[in-house]
C-alpha cells in the first residue's frame, strides 16, 4: 500500500471519527428506555448490512468500490458490534445486581 493509500484511508477514519462524535441518538420519548435500546440495535443491524452489501460488491468487482471503503465499513460494523456487545453485558450484570439486592 503507498503512502498516498494510507493518507486516503487515514483522511476517511479521521472523517468517520468526527461523525461518530457529532451523532447523537433522540428518540422520540427520552424516558422510554427500551426505544433507545431498540434504535441503537437497529442502527448497528443496518451498519452491518451496509458493510456486508459493500463487501459482496467489491467481490463481484464494482468498479466504483475500493478495498479502504469495504475495510473501514467492516471495521465500523465490528465496532458498533462490540460496543452493543458490552452495552448489553453491562445490562445484564446490573439486572444480576439489582436482582441480588436484599429485600
């Protein structure tokens, strides 16, 4: 890979980086838990589906679809994955915590 490949990919994480902190999530009830939970499923659900459509058209040999796209848009999936992932561990303990309290 030169280094003006690295730039470009570099360029692309920085700019995926400032997105991710300028996002925010507002559902529609702020008291309503489970709807935020919901959304941020399906938003990591449609990242994934996203990442895995990129992938199949770079393998079928699209022309306007680069490896860095496909590689940063798999690594955006596997990151929102794994951040869902101990989201949902840290559920769970706090449920076995609070499910432990004496009465």
């Amino acid at each position: 890979m030169s280094n003006l490949d690295i730039d470009q990919v570099l360029a692309q994480m920085r700019i995926l980086r400032d997105q991710a902190r300028t996002t925010t999530l507002e559902p529609q009830n702020p008291t309503d838990f489970s709807a935020l939970l919901r959304q941020s499923i399906e938003s990591v659900n449609e990242t994934q589906q996203q990442a895995g459509k990129l992938a199949q058209a770079f393998e079928t040999g699209a022309a306007d679809v680069g490896l860095s796209d496909v590689m940063l848009s798999l690594q955006k999936a596997s990151v929102s994955f794994q951040a869902m992932t101990q989201v949902r561990n840290k559920l769970v303990e706090a449920y076995k915590d609070i499910m432990n309290m004496p009465m």
